[in-house]
C-alpha cells in the first residue's frame, strides 16, 4: 500500500484535566495513525485512563483540542463520539449484568444497524441483528455462553463480553483499558490472538501494565508519567529508552 | 427458540385481555363498576410503569399526568362544551407536551433528585388545582354536564351512563395500551430502555443520546398516564383536585411494584390485587392507607420484583 | 399599626417559625448527610412527637410547666425507639439504598399517620403552655412562650453542636460520613451509627414538635408542613451541609412568616416549591452550601 502523507486518524493538542489540585493529564500533544496499534503504559497514577477517558468523552477536558478524523470533537458529547467510531471499554468491567450475553451485545448490534440505515430501516432488520451478534461472540469464543445472563459469567469472560459489545458497534477505533487486568497467562493468549484478528480493519489503543503483551502487540508505545508523556517510539526503541527504564521499567 | 416464547407471551398477554372481556358475564353486578376503575388505574399504572419498571427511572409524581389527561379532558367539556372524543384527543395532545415539558427539565437530575424534582412539580400541579378552583372546582370538583354522557362515533351512539358501555370502552383502552407497550418493549425501543436502566454510562458510550431514550420514554408514560386521566374524567363524568395528590402517584407505584416492574402485565395485576385486598379489609380510608403503607414496605423489603418479577425470575424466562 | 412595629412581629413570628424548623431540617440534613437516604417519614416523626407531648400534658396533673417537661423528654425518646427499631428492622435490610428507602419511608409515612389517625383520632387538640405571660412592647404584647421557643431552639442546637463536634459519638459520625467503607475497616460499627443518627434525626423532629405543640394545634395530618418545609431548607442549603441549612432554615422561616402574610398561603407554597425544585436541577449544591469536593 503506498500512503501519501501519514494523516492522523486522532490527534491532540495540549490537552489538559485537574481533579482538585492533581493535575491528571498535563498538555499531552498526541497522534494516532489509522490502523495502528499503539500500547500506552506507565505506572499507576499516571493519567492513563484519564486521558483516554477525554478521548471518548467520559470526561471534559479542561483545555486543549482533540481531532478525529478531521473533525474537531472537543466539546462533544460521549455517544456522538461513539457514533463516530471512538469505541471504549472500561478499565472496570461495564457491562449489563442483568441481561443474556445475547442482549448485551444486541444492543451494541443496534445501534450499528440504526446508523447503516440512516433512511427507513430495511424490514428485514432481524436477521441482521442477529448475524452481527453471532459473529461477535465467535470471535470472542462466548457463542456458547449466549443465552446465560452476563452476570453469571467467569470475570475473564465478562471482560470479553465487554469487548463483543463494543465490536458489535464495528468502532474506527477501539481503546482497551487493560484488558488483560485479572486475566490467567493462557486467557491472554487466547485475547492476543483475538486482537490479531480484529486489527485488521481498526486502530486500537491497548493500555496495560502486562510489558510483554504490549510489547508483542503494538507498534508503537507511549508512555504517560504524570500526566505527561514521556517517550513514544517503536517497542524496542522503548525498551532501550533509558528515561522510561528510569521511571517505570527500573522499579 | 425466540419465536417461540414470542408466541407463548402474545397468547399469554391476549388471554388475559379475552378473560377480562368475559368478567362481565361471570361476576355479579357489583363488579363491574369496580373493575372499570381498576382497569383506568391499570392503564395508569401501565403507563408508569413504561418509565419505572424499563428505563428505571422513579417518578414521584406521575399523579400530575394523571391529572393532566383529566383536568384537560373535562374542563373543556365542562366549560366548552367540546364532544367527549374531541376532548379526549385534546388530553391525549396536551399530557404528551406537558410529560415533555417536565421530561426535559426533570431529567437533568438522577436517582434521589429526580424522585424529589418529580414530586415537587407534582405538588405544585396540586397546589394550582386548588388554587386555580374557579376554574378547576377545587376539592370539590366538577361534575360534567349532561351532555358529556353520551356522544356519537363512526356512526354509533356510545352511552356513558351504561355500566357495560364503560366496562368495555375502559376494557378497550386497557387492551390497546397493553398491546402498544408490549409491542414496544419487544422492540429496539425497548432494548434501548432496558439499556438506559441496566447500565446508563455504558449505553451512552456506545452511541446511544441517552437523554433523549429517557424524554421519550417520559413522553410515552406521561401520555399512557394523562389518557387514563382523561378516560377516567370522561366515563365517570367526575374532575377534581383528589386526582392530582400525591396519593395517586404513589398508588401507581405501589401497583407496579406489586404487580412487577418491568413486565408489561404487572401493573395490571397490581392494581387487580391491590384493590381486591382493599376490599376485603372493608373499603374505609383508613384502612386503604394503611395497607398501602404496609405493601409498600413489604414488598420493599422482601419482595421488590413483585408477583410476576419473581415468576420471571424463577420459571417464566420468556415473560416480557 | 405602623410599618415598625408590623416588620417586628412578622420577625418575632418568622423567628419562632425559623427555630422550630432548623431542628426538623437539621434532623433530615443529618441523616441524609451521613446514611445518604432521604427519609419521607421525617414530618411523621415530628406529628408522633406532638401527639405524645400532648398526650403527656394531658395525662399529668399539676403545673402545665411539669407536663411539659415531661413530653421534652419523653417524646424524643418515645420517636427516637420508633425511628431506631425502623431503621434497623427496615431500612438496614435492603441496605439503604436511596431509591428504595424513598419507597420504604413513604411506606412508614401512610403507617404511622394512619396508626395516629386511628389512636389519636382526626380532631385537631390544643395543648397548654407551660407558662403564660405577656412581654409587653410599646406597640403590642407578645406571648412569652413564643419568645422561649426561640432560646429552648438555640440551645438545643448548640447541644447538638456540641455532641457533633466534640463527642466521640459526633466522632464517629463524621468518620462514616466522609467514608462507609474506611469506617467499617476500622472497626466503626457502621450498622449502629447509622441507626442511632436516623434516630436522632427523628427526636429532632420530636423535639421541634414538642416545641411548637402548645402553639400549634396537634393533628394527625401535621406532619406534611414540616416535611416539605424541611425538604426545601435542606436543599436550599446545600444537601447535608449543616452550617447551610442552619443558614437557609433561618432566611425561609422568617421570610415564609412575612410572605404568607402577604399572599395566598396556597400561592406561595406553590411558589417556593417551584422554586426549590429548579434551585434542585439547575444548583443542586444549594444555595448556601459550599461547592462539593
Ligand atoms: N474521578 C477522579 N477523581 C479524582 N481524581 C482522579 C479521578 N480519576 C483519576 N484521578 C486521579 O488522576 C490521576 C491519574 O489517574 P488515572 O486513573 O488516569 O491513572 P492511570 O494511569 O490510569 O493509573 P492506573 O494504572 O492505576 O490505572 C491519579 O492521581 C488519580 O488519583
Ligand atoms: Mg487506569
């Protein structure tokens, strides 16, 4: 494929968020290219999921501007910018405990089917629905789990159903808030596989405090330290970095 | 498997409503008149239930809808002269604009807020019946004119002072809600509803304008509510402020508690209950009150998903 | 009579208006600031308190003053095992969960108003002052008890000031307040402080009822003015900030005084409740609280 000009599918300009005094993102210029995987790691406390948190609009940001896709969505709201393709799953499991996994991901199916037919929805709108959420949970191996209420599914299991609602939209853009938190060494390996496969048409943004996972998986890695960004380079340029050994890697 | 259960729940849901059309014949007069008002209180209750029972939200303050649909409905019978039909349109219109009017500043607020905001702009809704009572008759109410007893639609001469015509235009308003809302909940409206109670923030996040699924879902409870306002104005031939007290929202929550919230034949079996239990502790106030306060704690306490919320939840999967 | 002496007794009434009413309102602020429930059965609690008091100045011979002291004690005390045996039986077992203690109290409320109705009966009763006598100003006599309700008030509130800020019991309040779970690791009994605060949200309640009785007449149905007049305060004043609602129950009690002497009463609830459900939505810090952490 020949790219002309590497043109940023998001991008941020001196953003900034305070909680009270902390300060949790501090003037983070950043960009993301289409079809990356960019890791974001650094140690706890250091604004990570807040400022993806800004990205998707959970939280207002104080000042700066964030750009997706060309278009400024700064001040928008949370589900116009899920509607724009800006998929999030939550650092902590969000989910509906108290419906079938079937629903859960129905209604990530149907809010892709209501924008496909921006006219009049094709009558056939059933199927549809259905061979979405079909597909969605094959990939995330819960085909078998269908009809049992999410609540009552393994923890492991719930943070895939998590991600099957969020692919069920068919997101630009995919941030996984460590999704690897809690899960065992072959439940990872079975996720590396299924990120693999969904890469192929979206960019994700993959925090995590799992180094080797993230090092495996993304092509570039950014690291936060208190609020602020400290390195971004290619997974092995990260490893060499000696700031970041400094900051993070050396504890 | 879906198509199924689909199957059984309609057939369920129309069961009961042929049942009701055959009371008439079954029980002695004196039920008639009683099970009209519980099913107008049904369809009230029906209504709210739309906003408690699936997008979770706790109105304290339905009564004001209720009221809304009546006071809109007799008052120009009363001091226009307007045909029934055309007055109960006009209700329908009105109790629509007011539960947006009301949607779009209550829901601002969240969870406690919210049940307090609803309660205030309810009481003050009573305040202005009473205040207003030139108008309104007040506690003492109006009584509609003569007139009002009987009109003339498609042709045929519909008699309110005839206890079987009221029983099956109260019976034919119950069904065509129960229908409309059980259509609805099984529909993508009705996954956005459940979306919005289950889990608001992750809905959101997914693209859902979880403002707006809540106006509507305010708008559709508040006009279910205000019909039942006006249909019960209209058959009864009867408007006052009673019908705006607090005590009117509280018993459509006590119905739909009772019943089940969030299954669409619930409130109807709530209200049924309910009003049998009254009955049979003798009808005086006191003891409605009483054992209004009482369930209410009860059910609270040891049974919050109500008659059918538990068959669900124990044997009948596929009730809606 | 003149503007002067007119502005004077309207503040003399909005006053006694105003004390009464910041220990019902500080009772509901307390429990809402520290169980985070709102209790809907609160004005019952102050209506069960004028019922005893008036029962107990019945019941007692001798001096109105004896009877009077007597209900000071006793009907806090009676409410106060009420409220205690709700909150421990009831509202622990579905966990004070905001929404459904709302539906819980509304279910106390119709108990406990009916219970009266049927004890007590619907009449409306007088009950004795403790003592008669006249403060006599240049332009009208004044009701020396009306005046006592106003120091008895202040009072009460510096003891309640008092146990908040330097008790152990006020200690642990605090504690739960600002964290359930970090009261709990550290061997708080959060189950007891929750039931002992609703408790005494209740027996303020009590207190003001027992309070303004020999003003008022005692009635089963009293207890709805309280209530929403506690609701507006603890709005107006910021949910759960004390100094706040102290502040907002003096600035409405006084001005409700004043403004339904000059407008339909019905009018003006209609207003103010209005207006406090807007101050709900659009400010919901309140008016005089501090803005939240
Ligand atoms: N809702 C909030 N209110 C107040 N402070 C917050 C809030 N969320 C985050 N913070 C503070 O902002 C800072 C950054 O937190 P953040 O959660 O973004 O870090 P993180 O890098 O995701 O950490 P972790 O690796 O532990 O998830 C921390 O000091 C945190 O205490
Ligand atoms: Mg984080």
């Amino acid at each position: 494929m020949v790219a002309l000009v590497a043109v940023s599918l998001l991008s941020t300009r001196k953003l900034n968020r305070r909680f009270g005094g902390i300060v949790a993102v501090k003037d983070v210029d950043f960009s993301l290219e289409q079809g990356e995987i960019r890791g974001i790691i650094g140690p706890n406390g250091a604004g990570k999921t807040t400022f993806v948190n800004l990205l998707s609009g959970c939280f207002a940001s104080d000042s700066g501007q964030i750009v997706f896709q060309g278009v400024d969505i700064t001040g928008q709201p949370a589900w116009k910018r899920a509607r724009l393709g800006i998929a999030y799953t939550f650092q902590i499991t969000s989910i509906y405990p108290g419906l079938t996994v079937f629903e859960n991901v129905a209604i990530g199916a149907q809010v892709r089917i209501r924008q496909s037919s921006k006219s009049k929805a094709s009558p056939d709108e059933k199927p549809g629905l259905e061979e979405i959420v079909d597909n969605c949970l094959r990939l995330t191996g819960l085909d078998r789990s269908r009809t049992r209420l999410a609540a009552e599914l393994a923890y492991g299991h719930q943070r895939l159903l998590e991600i099957a609602v969020n692919l069920a939209v068919d997101p630009v853009l995919l941030i996984l808030d460590e999704p690897t938190q809690g899960l065992s060494v072959d439940e990872i390996e079975e996720f590396t596989g299924l990120l693999k496969c969904i890469r192929s048409n979206r960019t994700l943004i993959l925090i995590d405090h799992n180094l080797p996972f993230v090092m495996n998986l993304a092509d570039r890695v950014t690291v936060m330290d208190q609020g602020g960004i400290l390195a971004e380079n290619d997974p092995k340029g990260i490893q060499r970095d000696v700031r970041v050994k400094t900051a993070y890697l050396g504890e | 498997m879906m198509e199924n259960s689909g199957k059984r729940s309609l057939a369920l849901h129309i069961g009961v409503l042929a049942l009701l059309s055959l009371l008439p014949f079954i029980l002695p007069d004196y039920h008639h008149l009683t099970i009209t008002r519980i099913m107008i209180l049904a369809m009230f209750a029906l209504g709210y239930n739309v906003l408690f029972g699936y997008v979770g939200l706790l109105s304290l303050g339905h009564a004001m809808f209720f009221a809304c649909g009546l006071y809109a409905a007799g008052l120009p019978v009363y001091h226009l002269g307007w045909e029934v039909p055309l007055a109960f349109l006009f209700a329908v219109v009105i109790s629509a604009l007011a539960a947006a009017l009301i949607g779009a500043i209550a829901l601002r607020t969240q969870g406690v807020a919210f049940m307090i905001v609803t309660l205030m702009f309810s009481q003050v809704a009573y305040l202005a019946t009473l205040y207003f009572s030139n108008v309104t008759g007040g506690d003492e109410g109006l009584v509609l004119p003569e007139h009002a007893r009987r009109f003339e639609i498609l042709g045929m001469l519909v008699d309110l002072t005839s206890p079987q015509v009221r029983y099956y235009t109260a019976l034919g308003l119950l069904s065509a809600s129960a229908l409309i809302v059980y259509r609805w909940v099984n529909s993508g409206l009705g996954r956005e509803w459940v979306a919005v109670r289950e889990n608001e923030s992750r809905t959101g996040m997914l693209g859902y304008n979880t403002f707006l699924i809540k106006l509507k879902a305010m708008v559709i409870s508040g006009t279910l509510s205000g019909s039942a306002g006006a249909a019960y104005g209209l058959l009864f031939a009867y408007i006052g402020s009673t019908f705006a007290s607090i005590q009117y929202s509280i018993d459509a929550l006590l119905f739909t508690l009772l019943g089940g919230a969030g299954t669409v034949l619930g409130p109807i079996l709530g209200s049924f209950i309910m009003f049998y239990l009254i009955d049979f502790f003798s009808g005086h106030t006191t003891a409605y009150l009483l054992a209004t306060g009482v369930v209410l704690i009860l059910l609270i306490m040891y049974f919050p998903l109500g008659v059918l919320g538990t068959l669900r939840k124990r044997w009948l999967h596929w009730l809606p | 009579m003149d503007l002067g002496p007119f502005l004077l007794l309207a503040s003399l009434e909005g006053l006694v208006q105003a004390a009464v009413l910041s220990l019902s309102a500080l009772g509901l602020c307390l429990v809402f600031g520290v169980l985070r429930v709102v209790n809907v059965a609160h004005g019952e609690f102050h209506m069960v308190g004028a019922v005893i008091a008036w029962s107990v100045s019945h019941a007692l011979f001798g001096h109105p003053l004896f009877g009077f002291l007597v209900a000071l004690l006793a009907a806090p005390l009676f409410v106060g095992v009420i409220a205690f045996t709700a909150d421990r039986v009831i509202l622990r077992k579905i966990n004070h969960n905001p929404e459904a203690t709302i539906v819980a109290t509304i279910g106390m409320l119709y108990v406990i108003q009916q219970s009266v109705l049927i004890g007590f009966g619907p009449d409306a009763r007088a009950m004795e002052p403790p003592f008669y006598f006249h403060v006599n100003f240049p332009w009208f006599g004044y009701s020396g008890y009306k005046l006592s309700v106003i120091l008895m008030a202040v009072a009460l509130l510096l003891m309640v000031w008092h146990v908040i800020s330097r008790t152990r019991l006020g200690l642990l309040m605090r504690a739960t307040q600002l964290d359930r779970e970090m009261a709990q690791v550290f061997g708080i009994p959060v189950g007891w402080v929750y039931g002992l605060v609703f408790a005494a949200g209740a027996m303020l309640a009590a207190l003001g009822a027992v309070l303004i009785a020999p003003i008022r007449q005692v009635h089963y149905l009293m207890g709805l003015d309280p209530l929403l007049m506690s609701f507006i305060v603890v709005i107006i004043g910021g949910l759960g900030s004390i100094r706040g609602t102290l502040l907002a129950a003096l600035v409405i009690g006084m001005s409700d005084g004043i403004i339904s002497m000059l407008f339909s009463p019905t009018l003006a609830k209609m207003i103010s409740t209005l207006l406090v459900a807007l101050v709900l939505i659009f400010k919901p810090e309140g008016l005089f609280g501090q803005h939240k952490p």
